[in-house]
C-alpha cells in the first residue's frame, strides 16, 4: 500500500486515472496483485474460475480445439492468453494426447503469462507434458520472437483485468473519476470529462450514459486489438469471459458500473480497499470487443453462453455411466464437474464465448460435435 500511495502521490495533481491505478495494482513488479508470490486461484486464493474444474472443462475445450485441428485445417499450435496455475493447460495436453495422437505429435503449445509466480506454478504442474509447452512473460515477446502466428489462440478471464477508466454522469455533466493520494489514504476525486480518447470511444460506440450512471471504458482494451491482430495470419481466436453487452450494459441494476475486488473469496465494491493485495476485475463489455475484433480483420463465427458451448463442443460425452456408487470415485467427482458447468445455476451462466476467425473459412458443421445445443 505505502509504495503505490507513494507513485500516485508523486503523479501530477497527486492522482492518476483508474486505467493506471489498475496497471500499477495488478501488474507493478515491485507490488503488483498478479506478482505477488501467493495463490491467487482455488480455495486458498482469492477466486475460482473454469481452471477450478479443469478435468471436466479442459476435456471438452480440447476436444473443441482438436476439431479446429483435424476439421478445420489449422495447423497444432495453440497459445493461451494467461495461463493461471496451469491446471487447464494440463487437462488440455493430457486430453489430446489421448484423444489425438497423431496430431500431438507436432503441437505445440504457449503460455503467455506476465506473472512469475504464475509460470513458476505452470511449470511444476506441466512437468508431464514440459516438451510440449514454452512460456512467455508478454504476448509481445511471443510475436517478436515467433513472428505472425497461425493456429489458435484461447483466453480464460483475460480481457477483464485490463485496466479501465472509469466516468460517470452528475447533473448533466460527464466526469472522468481519478484516484487521488489524500492524507495516507487513496479516495475517488472528480472532474470535467476531458480525455479526447474516452470522448471519442463514446462516439463511435453510440453510448450515452443516464443520469447518475457510472461506465468503465475500456481504452486498453481497443488499443490491444488493434495492435495486435496484423500479427496473426491463420488464427481462430477462442474468448472466454464474462461480460454484458450493450443492452445489458443499459439496465438499471447496471448503473453503478462493474469495477470490483475480490479479496479471499470475498467480493469487494470499493476498488480502492486492499491496493496490490486484491484482483480487480470489470465486466468485459462485449459490443465494444465485437466492433474493435470486426476493425482489426477478425470475422465472428459464433458468441454464446459458455454452458451452450460446452455442450456443443461435446462435454456430454465425457458423462461417465459407473455401477459404482462410490461418492469420491474420479469417475463420481467428474460427474459432478459436468453438471456444475451446464446447469442453470451453474458456474457457465457467468461466462460466454466468442469465437473469431481470420485467414480461414470454418466450417458451422465440421466444428462441432453437438452443434444442436447452440440456438
């Protein structure tokens, strides 16, 4: 806390936008949340996520990524976008190997991840598979050294930790809202919105914001597209978060913004508690990635919730019918992973995916091995 209190002290006016506030907090070397050398994931973290149940989730998301090979013509080389513990790397790997040994045999697979504790995690838990994986500390450094990609590309709760800035609207006036360093403590401070890049997102997005709403706009995120993508030839881009669009975006339940902490188990509102020791995260805003992906070159093959992907990826085959009856059996515990990623009350009603092409013709058919749980 005192060392970040201290760079945003010494920023001009003693503040700084939430965009960098959220850089510094999760991803300064010196104090960081994603560099600090503690789980961050699981029980002993501070969240779960898909990674939670790995052995259920990775064996239809492998089964899904296999087809794009075999079916779709791309070649066996697949790099997730923050790759967490490794845990679902792991459940990917091990799937196809067993699923797909011929095309095993050429792939290749990269972890873009910017925390060390994180690919220090990766490389104790894909020891098994370690041939198979490289690691890099920045996709950036990946593309610089490896050149313009083709082959799959997937991320699992990536977009939502971009850093955000932050509006809102009072008495008619748009606001941006800085975090300030105030008296040893940081606290929100207001002013006339006069970023011409937040002005211009609001533009070109059609957005309005009502009275008393506050919205998070996502600048890093546009940017990131845009950079990125001449760098890919033939890719299927495979996105994996939650988020609204711009519908939902506009409901009154909504108007408070998405930007929160989640600290042991716990969310927290007020994104200013626990600077550096909590994740911070914002609701991806799914128009906006849509129109930034669509400007970039990318073509849209499929958006759907996660429960309906997985089902048409293929997830029920994986249903093990056992005599046993036997709670704790690996087959009972797999079970039990499936119907917690497709029921309504289930982990998936949070998440959708997205799915992008560039440089390829998918075919609707050949990709799926249940396309009629997709509506």
């Amino acid at each position: 806390m005192e060392r970040l209190y201290k760079e945003i002290a010494a920023a001009p006016d003693g503040r700084v936008s939430y965009a960098d506030y959220m850089q510094m907090a999760l991803y300064d070397e010196r104090f960081g949340y994603y560099t600090r050398e503690r789980e961050k994931i699981g029980k002993e973290g501070d969240f779960f996520t898909n990674s939670s149940l790995a052995p259920a989730f990775g064996k239809a998301l492998a089964s899904f990524l296999i087809r794009l090979v075999e079916q779709g013509g791309l070649p066996p080389a697949v790099c997730e976008w923050g790759g967490g513990d490794g845990r679902l790397a792991l459940a990917v790997l091990e799937e196809w190997k067993k699923k797909s040994p011929h095309t095993y045999k050429n792939l290749s697979y990269t972890i873009i991840d910017q925390s060390p504790f994180h690919r220090r995690r990766q490389q104790e838990t894909l020891r098994p598979v370690a041939e198979r994986v490289r690691q890099y500390d920045a996709i950036s450094r990946w593309l610089d050294e490896c050149g313009p990609f083709s082959g799959i590309v997937f991320s699992n709760e990536f977009f939502d930790a971009f850093p955000v800035h932050v509006i809102t609207k009072e008495q008619g006036v748009l606001y941006e809202c800085f975090v300030a360093a105030r008296n040893g403590r940081l606290v929100e401070e207001k002013a006339p919105l006069r970023n011409p890049d937040i002005i211009h997102y609001l533009d070109e997005r059609g957005l309005a914001l009502s009275e008393g709403q506050r919205l998070e706009v996502p600048l890093a995120m546009k940017q990131f597209w845009l950079e990125i993508s001449p760098l890919f030839r033939q890719a299927v881009m495979v996105t994996i978060d939650y988020g609204y669009t711009d519908e939902q975006l506009g409901a009154p339940t909504r108007r408070h913004g998405s930007l929160r902490g989640y600290f042991r188990h716990q969310l927290i509102s007020d994104p200013l508690c626990h600077p550096g020791e909590m994740d911070l995260t914002s609701h991806v805003q799914w128009d906006a990635l849509r129109l930034y992906a669509r400007r970039a070159g990318w073509e849209e093959v499929a958006f759907v919730r996660q429960d309906r992907f997985l089902l048409a990826a293929g997830l029920l085959n994986e249903w093990v019918v056992s005599e046993s009856a036997e709670l704790f059996s690996s087959e009972s515990r797999q079970n039990r992973m499936i119907r917690t990623l497709i029921t309504d009350d289930g982990i998936s009603r949070f998440f959708d995916v997205l799915i992008h092409q560039k440089g390829v013709r998918l075919s609707a058919v050949d990709i799926w091995a249940a396309p009629e749980f997709l509506p």
